[in-house]
C-alpha cells in the first residue's frame, strides 16, 4: 500500500455519465442505457455517503451545453460534497462556465491531450486541487493506448509518459479508466492502477469492472487513492454505505 494511501481517507466515487440530460451506463463505452435523473442520482449518492460525484458529459457538444450547465447547477445547489464535471471542456472560458455553475473539480481527457497546455493553465488559475485528468487506457497485445473522444480515438502516445507529464503540468488527480475493465464487473485492473499510484505523487482515482464490495477492496490494497464505480451503484446492487462498512471492517480508512 502506497504512503499516499496511509495518509489519507480512500473516497468512494459514483459516476454520472450523462447523455442528453440523463444518466447512461455501457460496457467497454457502448450499448448505453437509461439509468436515471442525474440530480436524483447526485442527491441520494450524498445520502448514501459518496465522498464525491464525477459527472462526465458523454455527448458533450456545444449543442447541448446549456443542458449541462443546467444539471451541474442543480446538482451543485443540491449537493455538500465535492462535485467534478468533465466532457467536452475545450478551453479555459469552458472550465470557467463549470466552475461557476457550482463544480468543484473539472475533469480533462481529449482536450488535455491535444492541448496539454491547459492543465497548466487550469492548475495556474484555479488550483491544481481543481484539476482532474482522465486517462482512457485499452490492454491491447500487452500494450497500453491511450484513447480520446470518448473512447472512440486511439492515440499515438507512450501511456508512462503520459501519466507522468499529467502530473508535471500540475494535474492534482488522474483518473484513470480502463476501458478492458469497464462494465465487465470483473474488478479492477489492480496491476494497472497501483503501477500509477505507486509511480505518481498525486491521487489516483481506480475506474471499472467493478461490480462488489471486494473489488474496491483490493484496488485500495493495490494503491488507489479512490475507487470510481457507476453500474453497481446504479443498479442498487449495493450502496455506498454497505461498500465503506465492508471496507471499514477490512482494514481501509473511510469516512462512515
């Protein structure tokens, strides 16, 4: 276990990936499905005791901007913990449109990779609290590649030294998505996730395959700072209650 982790609370995170005002779930990024009202969601995931709530704008296009902030307002007035939006940010009046709507954190993938200059930037302007970057990361032939546009995009980039100028530029967490692992409910990619952890000085966020309480288990063994999860939360197979009593009665620190 990471010296990160036995200093610090290990968060539970549910994720909102929002499609057109509603909330969605897939497997390894497509056959979408309803899964409910984004504010609802945020509200009863506080309830539950989530420690923060990622909302991801999936469809995120300057068409359907106006819809977003509307929900990241209604969220932020409704929620007491730290609350990150990502998807579609292309430029600092964007991550300052969020911010204002109520965000606590934005979250960066496609244009922190085609324009890296506004982690900086962000970090510089609002804090490197403020900033998340996300890495989509597919197993493919032993090799790690590195997506954008929602999965859609290979990239020709080397995933270590991603990770590590993610971190130079002042990002203040990665959360990293394994796209092999997502909507599988097959666990974490641990090996993956704890490398980071283990290489990087800033937080790590483990996201999918999780479908039980074990899963976050382990990745916490494994070095994450935090575990995202959307699909078992979702779909109530547990709530986030019975995930920190479990963790709690094993050993991790987290806040009940």
């Amino acid at each position: 276990m990471t010296e990160k982790m036995n200093q610090l609370t290990a968060r539970i995170i549910p994720c909102l990936d929002v499609d057109n005002g509603r909330v969605v779930k897939g497997t390894n990024f497509v056959n979408l499905r309803d899964m409910g009202d984004p504010v609802e969601l945020a509200i009863d995931y506080e309830q539950q005791g989530a420690d923060e709530i990622v909302f991801l704008d999936i469809s995120a296009s300057s068409d359907n901007r106006p819809t977003a902030l509307k929900n990241v307002t209604e969220i932020a007035k409704n929620l007491s913990i730290p609350f990150t939006v990502g998807g579609g940010l292309k430029t600092i009046d964007d991550v300052k449109a969020f911010l204002d709507a109520g965000a606590d954190k934005i979250a960066l993938n496609t244009t922190a990779v085609t324009h890296p200059e506004i982690i900086d930037q962000v970090a510089t302007d609002y804090g490197s609290q403020c900033v998340v970057v996300a890495i989509d990361v597919n197993q493919e032939n032993n090799k790690r590649v590195i997506y954008i546009h929602g999965g859609r995009t290979r990239v020709e980039k080397s995933f270590n030294n991603w990770v590590r100028e993610v971190e130079q530029r002042g990002a203040g967490e990665i959360l990293l998505t394994c796209m092999h692992k997502d909507g599988t409910g097959s666990g974490f990619d641990n090996r993956l996730t704890g490398e980071v952890a283990t290489n990087s000085k800033i937080q790590v966020i483990a996201s999918g395959g999780a479908k039980n309480e074990q899963h976050f288990l382990e990745a916490f063994q494994a070095g994450a700072d935090a575990c995202l999860a959307a699909g078992m939360f979702h779909s109530r197979d547990y709530t986030i209650s019975q995930v920190k009593k479990y963790l709690n009665a094993n050993g991790i620190n987290v806040r009940i």
